[in-house]
C-alpha cells in the first residue's frame, strides 16, 4: 500500500512544475552599454563578454588567446609555480589556481622546533607583476604548557617571501625562453 503523504507531495509538486510551463520571460531590460556614448539599449545590443571572459570556457583550460603566464589556470602561471616552488619545503593543505589561493599547513623548522610558521599566497591576476602577490606569513610559538601561541612575525618576512617568488618566477621565464 503506498503512502498517501508521498503521493500527496509528489502529485502538488508535479502540478506545481506544470503550472510555470506556459509562463514566458522576455529579457529586454535596458542595459547600459560599456564603451558608448548610449547610456542605456536593449540586452541583444550589449556585448555578451559571459561569464569566462570573452574567451569563453576554453580559456580556462589553455585555448582562445594567449597572454603571459596563461594557461589552464585562473591566473598568472609563473607565479602558481614559482609560488609551489618557493614554499615546497612546507606542506600544503589548499592550493586554488583557479582562485590563486596557496594555504600551508604549519611548518617547524628543524633548528627551532618550539616555533611554527604557516603563509597563504595570494596570487592576484595574469600579469607577472610585483604587486600581483601577497604573502600572509603567521608565527607560533610553544608555550610552558607546551601548547601553541601566536608570536608577531617581522614585518620584512611577507616581503622577503614575496621577492622570492618573484625571483623565482623570472627564472622560470627566463628558463623557457621568453
């Protein structure tokens, strides 16, 4: 015997799907168009960029048009690497390439076991730039109780990282030829 709580439900939700059937949407609300004088046109007249940029999808993944550094991935790919590069000696628990986000696990160094570090990178868009990175570097201390505490981090650390990477990343360039 079948649940007439069941059929209930399904028979509302089978006459609620067919009711929207006849519904029509038109899309012609004004747009403003970029790059003209015309402060407002119809939808059909604005340049569909979409979503991916004006590559489409298969710009994500290497095809369309090529730009430095470009790739299957979100942003600049000599930074992703030279990113990978730099920090490999730390353990990595998120990397993002389309998001450019590079999350470490914490690291203790061998000479200072009673502290810990830990970055995330930032890497900020396609151009190799120096100000498309940020370095957030964090510093942790053992305490008496042997637990972990936040300890300040010099303010030169990020950078010096940041420069690191850069470096890096202009050898990776240099290496292939560019």
């Amino acid at each position: 015997m079948r649940n007439p709580a069941f059929a209930l439900v399904v028979g509302t939700a089978l006459l609620g799907f067919t009711a929207c059937s006849g519904v029509k949407v038109e899309d012609n609300y004004p747009t403003q168009v970029p790059g003209t004088d015309s402060k407002w046109a119809p939808r059909d007249q604005v340049n569909k960029e979409g979503v991916f940029g004006e590559e489409g999808l298969s710009g994500l993944f290497g095809g369309g048009k090529k730009e430095e550094g470009g790739g299957g991935i979100g942003v600049n790919a000599l930074l992703w690497r030279a990113s990978l590069d730099t920090i490999n000696f730390m353990p990595v628990t998120s990397a993002d390439p389309f998001g450019g986000v590079i999350i470490t696990d914490w690291f203790a160094p061998a000479e200072t076991p009673n502290e810990r570090f830990k970055m995330n990178i930032y890497i900020l868009g396609r151009d190799l730039r120096a100000d498309g990175i940020k370095v957030a570097v964090f510093r942790q201390r053992r305490d008496a109780t042997g637990g972990w505490a936040d300890a300040a981090v010099e303010s030169r650390t990020p950078i010096d990282v940041e420069n690191a990477i850069l470096t890096r990343a202009r050898q990776i360039r240099q290496t292939a030829g560019r």
